[in-house]
C-alpha cells in the first residue's frame, strides 16, 4: 500500500478544530485510534504485534514471539503529535515503515534477520512534558519513577494514564535485553526545515541531532482583582513572565547557533479580570554544544530573576529533559550513503527517538523533503511523490540492513 494511502486512512484522526492541524496526544482517544490503527495494518501485513514494557509498540516479522532475535533491524517513528501539529511529524515515519514491508514483500525479499516496525510514545512530550519519553524510558534515559509521576495539564500521573491504557506501569523503564538484540534502528522523517527543497531532493541522510533540552519556570506574584488593584500595588506575573519571554530571545541571540523558545505559557488562574498568582513558562533551549545550552540557560536564570524581582515576583527554573547534540552511527551512515549514492546529508534542530537510541543501538535516519519547510504547525507537508520515494529509499536500506 502506498504512504499515501495509509496516511489518507488515518487523516481523519485527532484533528483540532481550534488548533488547527491534529492534536493527538499519548493514550488520548486520537493516539489510541492510531494504535488501533497501526496493529490492524501490522497484523494484515503477517507482523506479530507486542507493547513493550514502556508502552511502544513493536511490530515484527517472521515473529520474534516476544523476545527479540539478535540483529533485528528496526524501522519506524511516533504516532503522537504536538498541540495543532501537521500529519506529518511521526505517522510518516510509522507509514513509510508499512509502506516499505510491503514493497520488500513485493520484491520477494528474504530477511535473514528479525524486522521491527516501532511506533513510540509521547515523543513530543506534548502530554507529560519529556520529550521522547518511550524511548527515554527503554533506554535508561529517565529514571522509571520519575516517568510515573509526570503529570498531565489535568494533573493525571503517566503512572495513572498508561495504566489506564492497559500497561502494567510497575514494570515501565530500561529494557537492555531489548536493545541488545537490535542491529541497527532507521527512523524515517519528514524534514522539518527546508534543506531537501532548497537542493531539490526527495530524500536525506540524516547527520545529527542538535542539543536540546527544556526547563520550566515558575514566577509568582500576587493574585488580585483587576479593577480593585492600583497599578502601584501590583505583584503580577504574567508582566514579569513577558519580560521573561523577551529576555529569552535576547539572550539566544547572543549565543551563535542557538535556538530558544518560549512556546507555552500558562498564567494561573488564568481569568480576564484576574491578576494572575503564578504563570508557569516552559522555555526550550537548543544549540549543539552543551555548554552554550548551560549558559544561556545560567543567562536566562539571572535575567529571569532580575526581572521577576523588579515587578515584586519569584522565579524558579528547574530543568525537565536534556538531550546532548547525537553524531549518528558514522558506519551505520556510510552504509545508507552506500545504498542512495548521492544522498544529501543533513543535520536536523529536531529532537527524535532515534536520537535517544543512539546511545544504545548503531541508529540513522532518513529524512523526506516538506516543501513548506514549516513543521509543528498544520502547514508541513509532504507531496505523495515524495513519500513514495521516502518509502522506496526506506526499502532500499531495509533490504541492504536484513542481508537480504
Ligand atoms: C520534536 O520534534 C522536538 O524537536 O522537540
Ligand atoms: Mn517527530
Ligand atoms: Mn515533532
């Protein structure tokens, strides 16, 4: 089946009507459906289909009856998305995954080691707040109780959420035994900036992934009555957290290479004729080398308490995930040039659960060209040419990885 097609099956799941785009977040009904979803296609594709013990799923060939061979070669991406995301960032990846076990089915292709198709969960983090938690979690990235007790924009726990799921959240964290019997894993992606439309080619090698992290900042004041307090009397947050928010961008510019964004922000109790007590703002901080990323956030920490003091407010900024710049499997690499001779090679500021893997498993990635070059927002995009040829590329590599 095409990419297109599979994508078109799904295009009606998890759309937000305020956003825009689709909100799908892990374990909402929209990423539940796509689960559902993404089974049914595995099992129509003779794939035998398992949730590992942090809650991804695993697809794979010539069943592994739940222990993974040594060797496998495992392809796949992520099925959530951020709030008002494109159908892009994940599903593609998950799609092109499908798409290309049917065209290795095509060819004749014999693996001659296991094949996974994986799709992780809550890789933006748009729910609990850790990026690439699945894979975090599988890979010894996050301590297991620390996941547990992440919450929600509800409050609800990931302990209560995932077991509501039906994990067995007693048992969530590093699954070395798994890892171990994995030879290489290819993420497929759509670019999320314009490298492949600028050199007017399909598909990409990925090179890196920059550092990144994100840190949440607490700033309160007095909550008051707007119409009752005297400008003179007020401790507001939400005029410190402005401040906060400019700072943030003028400080990055400081720094060559760094990106930092404030793209959340949640004054409390948050009403039009209420000053607020606390604003929560979550500030993500990229640059490839971990001690710029260190200090600008040191930068940010002063500014942000100078400012805060300044309207009569505190600040706290405590650090909620980190990742540092990963150099994907150079051989590993080398190998996917060696099947798409010419391939550009291109690094990405996007965060991805190959990223986290490298640590563990020899990892690359292939990226599809967004004509847009937009991504998180409604406006990514892939042309079906393009998926088709991502899926192609995929197959290509796949067939090259399983010894076929
Ligand atoms: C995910 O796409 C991220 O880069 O945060
Ligand atoms: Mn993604
Ligand atoms: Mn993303």
């Amino acid at each position: 089946m095409s990419v297109t097609g599979l994508l078109a099956e799904v295009a009606d799941v998890g759309r937000d009507a305020t956003r825009g785009g689709y909100s799908r977040f892990v374990y909402d009904h929209a990423e539940l459906t796509l689960r559902e979803w993404f089974t049914e296609q595995a099992e129509r594709r003779s794939m035998e289909v398992e949730t590992d013990r942090n809650g991804a799923l695993w697809a794979w060939r010539h069943g592994s009856g739940g222990s993974v061979a040594p060797g496998a070669v495992v392809t796949g991406s992520h099925l959530d998305s951020v709030p008002g995301g494109g159908a892009y960032d994940g599903p593609l990846g998950v799609a092109s995954a499908l798409a290309a076990v049917d065209l290795l089915d095509a060819r004749g292709v014999r693996p001659a080691r296991p094949l996974a198709v994986v799709a992780f969960p809550e890789e933006e983090g748009a729910r609990f707040g850790v990026a690439c938690l699945g894979s975090r979690l599988l890979a010894g990235a996050i301590d297991p109780d620390r996941a547990r007790g992440l919450r929600d924009a509800e409050g609800r726990t990931f302990a209560e959420v995932a077991a509501a799921a039906g994990l067995d959240v007693a048992h969530v964290g590093p699954d070395p035994a798994r890892l171990a019997g994995i030879g290489a894993f290819v993420e497929l992606h759509v670019e999320q900036g314009r490298g492949l439309a600028d050199l007017d080619r399909p598909v990409a090698v990925a090179s890196s992934v920059l550092g990144h992290g994100r840190w949440r900042l607490v700033v309160e004041g007095e909550g008051n009555h707007a119409g009752t307090t005297l400008m003179a009397d007020r401790r507001d947050p939400l005029v410190a957290a402005a401040a906060v928010v400019l700072a943030v961008r003028e400080v990055a510019r400081r720094y060559d290479d760094a990106r930092a964004t404030v793209g959340r922000l949640q004054p409390v109790p948050g009403g039009t004729n209420v000053i607020a007590s606390r604003v929560d703002l979550w500030l993500d901080a990229r640059h490839p080398d971990d001690a710029v990323t260190a200090a600008l956030v040191a930068d940010v920490r002063r500014r942000a308490q100078e400012l805060a003091a300044a309207e009569g407010c505190t600040v706290s900024l405590v650090e909620e995930s980190y990742g540092g710049t990963v150099h994907f499997d150079a051989a590993l690499r080398d190998r996917l040039l060696g099947v798409l001779p010419g391939a550009p090679v291109l690094a990405t500021g996007a965060g991805h659960d190959a990223g986290v893997l490298a640590s563990a498993v020899p990892t690359a990635m292939l990226f599809t060209r967004n004509p847009t070059g937009v991504s998180h927002s409604p406006h990514e995009h892939v042309e079906d040419a393009d998926a088709e040829a991502g899926a192609v590329a995929l197959a290509d590599v796949l067939t090259d990885l399983l010894g076929a």
